[in-house]
C-alpha cells in the first residue's frame, strides 16, 4: 500500500508492505521528495518529488 501524506509536517510517503495475517509487516517511510523503494514484487525505486 503507498499512502502519500502531504500534510503531516514535514509531508510523508510510506509504503506498507509484506502482508503476513491480515498486518503489513514493514513500514518504510520518506519525506516528501526523496526516493522510496517500492518492494518485491513491484521492485521499483519511486521518485517522490512527483507529489511535490
């Protein structure tokens, strides 16, 4: 799941991922313009400065 918050201070992007029983297992998280690595098995490096 890729959430984009532009409103948290500073604006966040977060990726949820590895579903394991109904949780997401990792939460990695970025400030809005730097790059976010998009897990396995989209295995995508994301330029977040797109929202910007």
């Amino acid at each position: 799941m890729l959430l984009v918050d532009p409103i948290a201070a500073p604006p966040t992007v977060t990726v949820l991922s590895d579903p394991e029983g109904g949780a997401y297992q990792t939460v990695t998280r970025v400030q809005l313009g730097k790059p976010l690595r998009i897990p396995s098995p989209v295995d995508f490096d994301l330029d977040t400065s797109i929202f910007l």
